[in-house]
C-alpha cells in the first residue's frame, strides 16, 4: 500500500501537471470543458 507521503507526492504531481497543462494549451481543445 502507499503510503501518505507517497499520496503526497503524488498528488503534487499531479497538480504541477494540471497547472503545465492549464498554462501551456490555454487556446486548446482540452480547454473547451472549462469554459467560464
């Protein structure tokens, strides 16, 4: 099983990811769900 501080590196990947990908495809077709 993982352990908390894996989650939590985990977890601080994933969202490094989501931010990459919120900054780098601003004018992409993976932008289209978000739409405010």
């Amino acid at each position: 099983m993982a352990t908390w501080e894996d989650f939590d590196a985990d977890s601080k990947e994933v969202e490094a990811n989501l931010a990459l990908m919120a900054t780098t495809s601003s004018d992409s077709d993976s932008d289209s769900e978000i739409d405010e």
